[in-house]
C-alpha cells in the first residue's frame, strides 16, 4: 500500500548496459507527489533508458526500484500500470489500424463485454476535449488516417484516461514535438491542471523554455548519469545548455546571416497551394532558407510532398528546377528503413554515385557514411549498425546526411527538428545556413518559432492558404499567431 507522502518512483543505483555501450551509470532519480520533474540531455544522454525503466519496460542490471515506497522487485509494465505510472514514449505505440477508441481500450482492460465500445469512446473523447478543446479527433477515426500530430494527441489524451487503475504519474517523453504552439499550450496547461491537483509528471523537451516554464525541478542528464538536480528556479537557459555539456547558448542568429547575398539567384521553386485562390505563390531561388509556418496540419507538409512529387512529374501549379530530397519529420514512418545499417540508409538518395558498375560499391557507400558521420556527428562505433541502434536524435542526424549527401539542389524539411536535443538543433542549424550558402536553397516547415530565426522569408499557412508574406525582418511570434487565428478563410 501507498505510504503516505512517499515517493511515487525512486530510483536507487540504476545500470544499465546494451553490450558494450554504458546507457545508465548508477543513476539515483525520484519523483514525489505533486510535482513536475523536467528531464533533459543532449540524444543518448540516458533520458529514454531511464524512462523505459520507470515505465516497466526496462530491466536494470543493477539498482533498486521503489514504487510508494515500497521495494518492486518484479516490476514490469502491468505492475507500473497497476500502481498509477504510465507513458507517452517519443515514438507513438498507438496501432494504427485500429480506430481512436479501440487503442483506448488496449490500455483498460475494464473495458470489455456488450457496449465496450461506446464507453471506450466516450472516455477518449471527454479526455481529448478536456485537454484539447477543438481538436476534431473522431474517436471513431482510424488512427492511420490522423496526421502525426493528432496522434500525438490521442495518444497523450490516451495516457491520462482512467478506469480501474489508479494514476499517479505521467512520462511525457517530447509531448508537445509534432504540435503547434497552440495545441501545445493547451497540453502544458492541463500538465500544469494535473499537478495542482496533486498528481505527478515527468516532462522530457528539448524546448527548454518548456521545462523551464512548467517544471518545479529540473533534472540534466550526460553520458548515462545525473549531473545536475536543482529546483527549477535555480536555472535559465544559459545554465540549463552548460550543464547538458553542449553548445553554448548563442544569441540569435538573424544578425549572422543578415547580410543580402548578392545578385540575383535562378529560381529553384516555385509553388501555388492547391487551395490558393487569389495568386500567392511560394518562390524560393538558389541559396534561400525558406520557412513554412502556422499551425499544424494547415498545409504545410501537403505542399512539400507536393513539390516533392512535382520534381519526378509535371505538377500543375508547381514548378522545380533542381533535384530534391525530403528529410522527414515522421521519421519511422517515412525517413528509415528500419532494416538497414546506418550507411545503407544514407546512401539510399545517392545511388547513381554509389554504383560500380551493376552494384553498389561497399566502398563507396562505407566512405560517404564514414564522410557524414564525421561531419554531422552521428553518434556510433560502427556506421554498419542497424539505423534502430541510434538515438532518435541521431536517427534523424542519419536523414540529413542522407539529403545533404546527395545531389539534391532543393532540401524540404518537414518539421524534422522534433524532439532533437539543443547541441544537434545548433549544429544542423550551422550546416544548413553552410549549405545555402553553397547555393542549396531550403524549403522549412517548422513548429517551433525559434527555428524560424534561421530563414530568409516566411509564408504563413492557414487552411491549406498562404495567409501572410514575412521577410525575416518581420518576423514575430505575434504576426505569425495573429496570421495563423485570423479572419482569412
């Protein structure tokens, strides 16, 4: 039984080891009622692996687990869930085939026998309401069909349904990475709702004004072991990035690359959305960073796939003049292929250059990975790997050498920066402002506002409509939210 104001998860000692790789080095972690806890680190920090093991997931080889303060020596994802833990891991489990109510009912083994179904949905639909008020997710909709985002949603609304099991506490692994900050906002204020109310959460972001802002502690991660834990009010965002051992807080970057590029550059882009009625077009020559924004699922990634199409076959409206290449955001859905190594992967997108002859050349392949893996710090002993031995972070690492490593004049980006931590969000930010300046020209949609410092010109979506123009001396988070819930049709 609970004892009294006991932890709800204490971790004592916690190792763990994935061959020869040291993921956890004696990790000592807790959380108590109440309380938010904000955990970050640079990608293979440890955040996940020590995530799983609160979850149930993981096994340490070494460490004590205390749940209420009691000691679980057997503890697994049914007793977790038993006594009140559950989590939104960064890679959806949600199966999608089945409809919004019935992975609701995976989950509540209660819900079973004559009109499972209605009460399924009724439980998902007052929770998505109650955390996303607008949402218009159907609990009868087949979770394939949902953009990332709205799966995303349903599978946070998901985690905080209650039945018979009690609920204590919350991972939120990257919650808010595939919304906008509007929907976004909604979550961290029912996060905010939640412990108030005397209940727990755990918050993993790499948006560090996220944790700063909605976290009562904050715990920094390096190298496997806990090298800071200090009260959210002893940070700022200066402190937090030194602590996580990465790249120094920088100031924006606007003044960096203020400066005209001279002359006038060849058009490579330009596109009309297919629900554009008054003439707009996108245009983006040589050497721009071109930034898509607004809020998600507005089309913003139907207008990408559509000039992504467009450069194998005439599509009306849509004109390109160079090779491109696509760096997803939905990386397991459309980036990886998860049974290939590191390098295969890579080289997919530069075949042509990779052939000896008939085949491909080992060598050749094994020198544009090891080239990549140099330049973009792809973190691994061995580029032959399978791509699922990576942290996400470096996953997506392994897409953009895939795009910048093939001949692709044209990069579209497709909010890939997703839970990334800080460090990587700073070194891809660096190599694509190096590689328009090279000429490559950057088509970037981005949820996160911040990312839009790096772009030469924004175009607003709103209903499937470029709604507004910005160069980026226009740019604020005001227009943009003015843009994004204005009276534009």
């Amino acid at each position: 039984m609970p004892r009294g104001n006991a932890d709800i998860i204490r971790l004592n000692g916690a190792e763990k080891h994935f061959g020869a790789v040291r993921a956890l080095a004696g990790v000592d972690f807790h959380v108590g009622p109440g309380e938010c806890v904000g955990l970050v680190g640079h990608n293979g920090a440890g955040k996940s692996t020590l995530m799983h093991m609160v979850a149930g997931t993981l096994t340490p080889d070494s460490g004590q687990i205390g749940v209420h303060g009691d000691t679980e020596d057997n503890y697994s994802v049914s007793r977790a869930q038993q006594l009140g833990i559950r989590c939104v891991f960064q890679e959806l489990s949600l199966c999608p085939n089945l409809s919004v109510a019935e992975n609701t009912r995976i989950n509540h083994a209660s819900l079973r026998g004559f009109g499972w179904r209605r009460k399924a949905s009724d439980l998902i639909a007052a929770k998505l309401d109650e955390i996303f008020p607008g949402h218009s997710i159907s609990a009868s909709d087949i979770v394939a069909d949902l953009s990332i985002g709205r799966r995303q949603m349903v599978e946070v609304a998901r985690a905080f349904t209650v039945t018979q099991d009690r609920l204590d506490l919350v991972i939120l692994d990257e919650p808010t990475s595939s919304l906008d900050a509007h929907t976004a906002g909604q979550l961290l204020a029912f996060v905010r709702r939640f412990v108030a109310g005397g209940k727990s959460c755990i918050l993993i972001s790499h948006v560090l004004g996220e944790v700063l802002r909605n976290a009562d502690r904050i715990v920094v991660m390096r190298d496997g072991k806990v090298v800071v834990a200090a009260a959210a009010s002893a940070f700022d965002r200066d402190r937090l990035v030194t602590a996580m051992g990465g790249a120094e807080a920088r100031q924006k970057i606007a003044a960096e690359i203020a400066a005209a590029k001279p002359g006038a550059s060849p058009l490579r882009v330009r596109a009309r959305p297919a629900a554009q009625k008054d003439g707009t077009d996108l245009v983006a020559c040589a050497g721009e960073i071109i930034g898509l924004a607004g809020l998600a699922g507005h089309g913003q990634t139907d207008l990408l796939l559509a000039i992504f199409a467009a450069a194998s076959r005439a599509k009306a409206g849509i004109e390109v003049t160079a090779p491109v290449a696509l760096v997803a955001g939905d990386r397991q859905s459309d980036g990886i292929f998860p049974q290939w190594s590191i390098a295969e992967n890579i080289g997919i997108r530069s075949l042509a250059r990779l052939r000896n002859g008939l085949l491909i050349s080992p060598q050749r392949e094994a020198e544009l990975a090891a080239f990549w893996q140099k330049k973009i710090g792809i973190r691994t002993p061995d580029m032959n790997n399978n791509i699922f031995s990576l942290s996400g972070g470096n996953q997506q690492k392994a897409l953009f050498a895939r795009a910048l490593g093939s001949d692709a004049g044209i990069v579209l980006m497709d909010d890939p920066m997703r839970g990334v931590d800080i460090g990587t969000k700073l070194e891809v930010y660096d190599l694509v402002r190096e590689e328009a300046a090279r000429g490559r020209t950057f088509l970037w949609y981005t949820t996160e506002t911040e990312e839009l410092d790096n772009c030469d010109h924004i175009y607003v979506f709103k209903n499937g409509r470029i709604v507004a123009n910005l160069r980026r001396d226009e740019l604020t988070e005001e227009k943009i939210i003015q843009s994004s819930f204005g009276d534009a049709a």
